[in-house]
C-alpha cells in the first residue's frame, strides 16, 4: 500500500484544530515549540547519533498503562525495522484498566490511533500536546463518547497522558519533526499492560479479555515485525495487515 493510501485509511480519525482556538493562539503556541525544539535539540540529536538514529526520522509511540510507560520508536534504515529510543514514565494517567467508554468516565483509552499535523497543539495549557484521534472508527462502532484525549506536559491529567513538561519537549519535538519531514502521521498504541502470555492468563477473567486478545493482535504484530500494522475495523474488531 502505497503512502497516499496509508493516509487515508485514518484521515476520518485525524483531529482538526479545536473550536476556540484562533489563529493567534496557535501562532504563540508554535513560537513555543519552536523554543522548546531550540533547548532540547543538542541533546536529543547527540543521544540520537549514538543509538543510530536521526530526528526527522518516522516515529512510533506506544504506552503501558499498567506499568506507566511510554515508548518512543524511532526508525532505523539500516535494520528496516522501529528501534527504541526512549522510555518516559507516564507522570499521570487517571482510570483503571480497560477501555475509554464515555465522557467524563476518566479512562485512558485502549487501542490503535493515529496522529496527523493538524492533531499537534503547540498551544496547550499543558505547555505542548497533541490529540489522539479518540474516538477512532473501533470506537465509534462500539459507541464509545470523549474527546480531546492527548499526551501532554504538566503532572496532572483525567483521562490523557501527563508527561511532565521537560519530557513532553523532547516527544514534541521528535513527532513535530517527523510529521514536517513527510510522515504524514504517526501511530499511538495504547494497551493495558505489558502484554506477555503470562500476564494475559491473569487477566483471563476480565470482562475485557477478548477486547485484550484483540489488541495483543496488533501488539504482537510489532514485536514480529519491528513496525506497526495497518490498522482497519471490521465486524467491530481491529484487523491488522501488513503495510
């Protein structure tokens, strides 16, 4: 499936700007950005250089909410594959295991998202951020409500990943600079836990164990591979292919 195609199976779930938000707004935000690129790109192209990778480079995040980490992949031309470049401790993720399924309900979704340009905001009162895409097509068929779920900066959040202001620079500024470098979106995927064989068996009696199957699907997908599936709804399940 070619780039264009790519693209278009999330443009329905990609954000646009938030009603509210003005034109000037967005401009002091993107100034902002542009400090925070400023202060922390010495470090994170050293950093990078020394594991292999370049920013600008395509990105692929992923979160545990269970062990309260995020991953940022970044890819490696040379092994063709998404390699690890930072694990950043999730500061604050309210809810419980298992899905978002309502307003107000202060979960953190679980599953497969994608994060376009215009998803990106610079002018966040959490210092930076960018918007999730929920609900996706997988939850709108299961009638799941919310909005403006996104990874931000500040210690505190209900219902979207808080991930300190210094960390949100550094993951800022590596997305913003894929997406300008021509990915045209990067995936998020968000799981439960971990998830290993060993801890599925314990979650065998959860009312969300066949949603958790479901996602262990695309997760697995990825350690297999080194990158992440395309991801398609059908029959109100996830269906991953290759890309």
């Amino acid at each position: 499936m070619n780039l264009a195609s790519r693209a278009l199976i999330f443009a329905v779930s990609l954000p646009s700007m938030a009603m509210g938000d003005s034109i000037s707004d967005f401009s002091a935000g993107s100034a902002r950005a542009a400090a925070a690129a400023a202060k922390v790109r010495p470090d994170l192209e050293r950093d990078l250089e020394a594991n292999g990778l370049q920013l600008g480079s395509p990105v692929f995040l992923r979160a545990f909410k269970e062990e309260r980490v995020l991953e940022l992949f970044l890819w490696h031309g040379e092994s063709k594959r998404f390699r690890l470049f930072q694990s950043y401790p999730i500061a604050a993720a309210s809810g419980t295991l298992g899905p978002k399924l309502a307003e107000g309900d202060g979960q953190v979704p679980e599953g497969f998202y994608a994060v376009g340009p215009r998803a990106m905001k610079p002018d966040s009162d959490y210092h930076l951020a960018f918007n999730l895409g929920y609900p996706n097509q997988f939850d709108r068929a299961h009638h799941r409500t919310g909005s403006a779920i996104m990874v931000h900066g500040n210690q505190v959040s209900i219902g979207c990943l808080a991930m300190t202001d210094a960390k949100i620079e550094q993951i800022y500024t590596l997305c913003d600079a894929a997406l300008k470098n021509g990915q045209p979106f990067f995936r998020v995927h968000l799981f439960p836990f971990r998830m290993t064989e060993a801890r599925m068996k314990q979650a065998a009696g959860s009312r969300w164990h066949a949603f958790w199957q479901n996602l262990k699907q695309g997760h697995d997908w990825f350690e297999t591979h080194g990158s992440p599936p395309d991801v398609t709804v059908k029959n109100g399940e996830y269906r991953f292919a290759e890309r």
